[in-house]
C-alpha cells in the first residue's frame, strides 16, 4: 500500500513541475516558433511530450482509482475521492477543451488558438497544483 501511495504522490509532484514548465515556459515559446514551422513542431510536441507526460497521467489514474476503491486507513477517503475530482476535471479538460484547439493548431498556426491554449491550460494547471497540495497535506498530516 505504501509504494502505491508513493507513486502516486511522485506522479501527481512530477506532473505538477511539469505543468508549471509547460504553463510558463514551454507553451509561451509556441509563439517564437514561426508560422511556417508550427505545424511540424506541433506534430512533433504532440508526439513527443505524452510519451513522459502520458505516461505519468496513466500512472496517477491508475493509483489514484486503486486508492480511491481500496482507501489506507490512516489517510480519509475523502482525499482520494477530491484528488480523482480534479483529476477527472484535469481529464476531460484536456480532452474536450485542449485537444480540440491543438488539433487546430497541428493544422495550421493561428495566435488566437494559441492564446486560448495558454490560457485554457491555467484550469489544469490549478487543478494539479490543488491535486498536489492534498497529496502533501495528507502525506504529512496522516502518513507521517
């Protein structure tokens, strides 16, 4: 039980500093791209950034469901069921807002999806930041 915890609390922390990069660097720079090359970069980025952005989402779901169906009894299970609220909320955010706006952008750059992708992203990122508090205040409140 322990491990799965701790790897749930490292995902959630990993994807945490991972947002926080993409929200103020990384998404930001699209705009230095250049009209010309957006597309191929924005195919790339989509390729590339889910085989370690994906791959820790996959990790946090997967331990965060476990948790939420198989509470520790020192941690309230109302953390876990608050922690997968935002994460279904991280979830259907980035499929039904997010993934629309970079599908357009994939075809063709235009500034003002790329400002909507910006600014859409604040709600994930808050969303993991919120996720990421509770997993540190639950850790230290009830798993130290």
């Amino acid at each position: 039980m322990r491990f799965i915890i701790l790897s749930h609390f490292c995902a959630t922390w990993a994807l945490v500093g991972l947002i926080w990069a993409l929200q103020i660097v990384y998404l930001p720079l699209f705009a230095k791209v250049g009209k010309d090359d957006f597309s191929a970069y924005e195919a790339n980025h989509s390729l590339l950034l889910p085989q370690v952005m994906g791959t820790l989402m996959v990790i946090e779901l997967l331990t965060g469901a476990f948790l939420l169906i198989f509470p520790p009894g020192w941690i309230p299970s109302w953390v876990f069921a608050l922690g997968m609220a935002l994460l279904a909320l991280i979830w259907a955010w980035g499929l039904l807002v997010q993934a629309p706006v970079q599908k357009r952008l994939a075809r063709r750059f235009d500034p003002r999806d790329l400002s909507l992708l910006i600014q859409a992203n604040w709600v994930r990122t808050f969303a993991w930041s919120a996720r990421g508090l509770l997993m540190a205040w639950a850790m230290l409140r009830y798993a130290m």
